[in-house]
C-alpha cells in the first residue's frame, strides 16, 4: 500500500451488519500495520433504517470521518442505497453494489457482508491471511465456515 489514505464507506440499512463489516476492515487494515480509522452513523438502524460507516487507512490517518466525495471505495449492501450513498465517492472511485453477488449462491443470506468485503479484497493489497484471521477474529467460531466461503465467493465474483 502506498502513503495515501484510503477511504472505505460501507453502507447499507440496520441488521444487514455493516458494523461488522467495518469492524473486519478496520481490524484487516490495523493487522496490516496501516494508520486506521473508523466511525459510523446508525440512524434508524434498529427499525431498518440507513446505517454507513467510513474507515480510513493509511501511513498517516488524521480525522475517521470520509469527506463528501472523497470516498475511492462505496460498499453498499442494500441496492436502495446506492443513490443515497453516491455523493460520498470520489471521481474515479468504485462503486462496490450488491448486484455483484447472487445471493443464493451464498449459505447464508446473511453473510453477504463478508462477501462484499471479497470483492473489496480485490481492489486492496493486503495479504488474504489478514483477511481470513480478521473475519474470524470479529465472528463466533460456529460463523467462521459459512462466512469465509462467502469472502471468497466475493473474491471470485466477476466484474467490477
């Protein structure tokens, strides 16, 4: 990785567990022996409402909040808020969306997180040990299987 920092949103609506998400990614960059930042705005996520968090890594993080436009990666985990989300990616960003994963091919529904943080995983050079140790770091050992399957399954989703 280079001197930059990297700025990650992750968005999506309350109980689609993209605290969790970002928890992972904060703990993947730290492992990584990156500057790391994290913060996150719940809403009304305990009644299904929005819910992002930014993490921002690098040699030098100052501030956890991602100015608007400044975001070089969206992950979004529900299509709805894509458009809401939108305005936080840089030119030039990219724009991580759950169409990029066919859901039924996931055992779980609900690991659709950790898949989104595959494809992610693409897009960032950090060793794909850190990222297997964070998963199971942040995740019950009964959760470990189903949701490193569904990391690789983003990892090998195609197209960007």
């Amino acid at each position: 990785m280079s001197n930059t920092v990297t700025n990650v949103v992750i968005a999506g609506l309350g109980g689609q567990g993209v605290l969790k998400a970002s928890d992972i990614l904060a703990e993947v960059a730290f492992r990584a022996g990156l500057d790391t930042k994290k913060s996150e705005i719940h809403g009304m996520s305990q009644r299904g409402g929005s819910v992002n968090s930014d993490v921002r890594f690098g040699s030098n993080v100052l501030s956890p909040m991602i100015p608007s436009g400044r975001a070089d990666f969206l992950v979004v985990l529900d299509g709805d808020q894509v458009d809401v989300n939108r305005h936080m990616l840089r030119e030039g960003g990219v724009l991580i969306d759950p169409d990029k994963i066919d859901v039924n091919a996931l055992a779980n529904r609900r690991s659709l997180n950790v898949a989104m943080l595959g494809i992610l995983s693409n897009h960032l050079q950090i060793d794909l040990e850190i990222w297997l140790d964070s998963i199971k770091a942040n995740l019950p050992e009964k959760l470990h299987d189903t949701n490193i399957e569904a990391f690789k399954t983003g990892r090998n989703a195609a197209g960007d």
